[in-house]
C-alpha cells in the first residue's frame, strides 16, 4: 500500500508573499470598518447637538433636581448614623450604670492586617505610578517621532502611496492626540515594512512579521465590529434611527423628561421631609 506523502512546505518567501496578500485584504476589511465607525460617530454628534438644542433646559433641570436628590440622600443617612451612634452611647451608659461586666477589650494593638497591607499595597501601587507617569510622556514622543519620519506623506514617491501615507498619520495624530500609546504600538508594527532597514531582514524574520500583522489586523477587525455594535446598540442611535423615519423623537423625549423630573421633584420632597423628622428627633436645628 502507497502512502499519500504530505506536500513539501512552501518556501519562506512565498508563505511570505501568501501573508502579504491577506494583510491587504485585512487592512481594506479595516480602513471599511473604520470609516464606518467614523461615520456613524460624526453623525450621532450631529444628531446629539440637535437633540441638546431641543431638549437641552430640560436635561439641565433633570441634572440638577437628581444631584439634589443625591445630596440630601447623603444628609439623610448622615443624619441616621449620627442617631445610631448617640443610641448606642446612651445604651453604652445605662450598662455601664447597671454594673453589667462585659468583656470588650481590643484583640489587638488597634493595627489590622488589613490596614496595614492597604498602606504597604498602596505604596508599592504609587511606585508603580510614579514610574508610568515619568516615562509615559518621553514614550508618547518617542514613538510619534518615530512614526512620523516612517511614514510622513512627502516620503511617498507614487499619488496612491500619498494617500496611503496621509491615512496613517492621521490615525498617527489621533492616537498622539488622545496620548494612546497602544496605538502609537500598533502604527510601528504594522508600518514596520516602510522603514528602509526592513528589506535587510531574513526571510523568515519577514515572515515573522507578517503572522504578527495578521494577527493584529485580526484583533484590530474585532474591535472595530465591537465598536460599532456598541455604536448600534446605544440609546442615542435608537433615537436618531426613529427620528430619520419620521417620528416626533424630541416631543416623545420632552414628554419622558418632564415625567423624570416630576419623579425626582417628589423624591427630593420626601428625604428633605425624613431628614426634618430625624433632625427634629434629634433636637439638632436644621439647616436650610
């Protein structure tokens, strides 16, 4: 019986020129999905300004009436501790009175472990911090000096290079904008085929790189669909989708704000009136 002989493994340079072949189908799967995002962001911003002006008094008035609310809900349960704690003195008292032995010594010297462990962990954490905050800024230019001599526009020598060569410094600036060095990562990776010393490396150093664009483009293809279920799935593009068929969205959100602010008016009411109550039981004078 004739065994079938496996296939002899391509050579380098052409598993090479295989991978070169999907890194540009997955940077066009990219540069699609990215102008996607880009697009649908710019219109939601539009459609957001639009929505403030219609609406935007009343969402200030909901915002402020709900950071009311919040405030005396933090009076309140101050208010009830402050009750709980002078409780427990007056009981605290009454046994002390009545001779009544109970064995209330601390366990220890006052330190928990915890404490201790949160100072230490604390520390170490603020090391940590101290050391990313010196070197992330020298990173960030570093690696915006570097993209930028790989991949300035004028370096091109063909019109569609050019552009090509636009596209990425503007991802370039916008990631050195929003100071990502992730990103600032991931640009010299993928551009690392336009710095002239690459044509030195070994065929399989190239190789190398090319299964590691892959799958970068692969992550980076993944994250761009998230972002743009994200962008899908929010209340925002749910509003702008029922506004473009025609329906009356911003009477709908007045008519909902309103009914928000009226709820939180009359949950403010009720802990002002419990935290007069506590106050009163308390003889404390209430402050306005």
């Amino acid at each position: 019986m004739v065994q079938a002989l496996e296939p002899a493994p391509l050579p380098l340079a052409e598993q090479y020129a295989a991978c070169l072949e999907s890194i540009r189908g997955r940077r066009q799967k990219a540069d699609l999905l990215r102008n996607d995002v880009e697009r649908l962001r710019q219109v939601l911003a539009r459609f957001e300004v639009l929505c403030q002006s219609r609406v935007g008094d009343l969402l200030t008035e909901l915002q402020r009436v709900a950071s009311a609310g919040r405030v005396a809900q933090r009076r309140l349960e101050a208010a009830v501790a402050a009750m709980e704690s002078r409780a427990e003195e007056v009981l605290d008292v009454l046994l002390d009175g009545l001779d009544v032995e109970y064995d209330l010594e601390p366990n220890g010297a006052g330190e928990t472990p915890t404490s201790a462990s949160a100072t230490l962990g604390s520390g170490s954490a603020a090391a940590g911090l101290g050391e990313n905050g010196a070197q992330g800024p020298a990173l960030l230019k570093r690696l915006y000096r570097d993209l930028a001599k790989r991949c300035h526009p004028d370096l091109a020598v063909a019109a569609t290079e050019r552009h090509r060569r636009e596209g990425l410094m503007q991802r370039i600036n916008e990631a050195f904008r929003d100071g990502d060095i992730e990103a600032l990562r991931s640009l010299l990776h993928e551009t690392a085929a336009d710095e002239p010393a690459f044509l030195q490396r070994t065929p399989a150093e190239k190789l190398q790189w090319a299964l590691e664009e892959l799958a970068r483009l692969d992550r980076e293809v993944a994250r761009l669909r998230a972002e743009l279920v994200q962008l899908h799935v929010g209340e925002l593009y749910r509003l702008w989708r029922r506004h473009e068929a025609g329906e009356a969205v911003f009477e709908v959100l007045e008519d909902d704000l309103e009914r928000r602010i009226r709820r939180e008016g009359r949950r403010l009411d009720r802990l002002v009136a419990s935290h007069r109550r506590v106050m009163e039981q308390q003889g404390t004078p209430i402050r306005s």
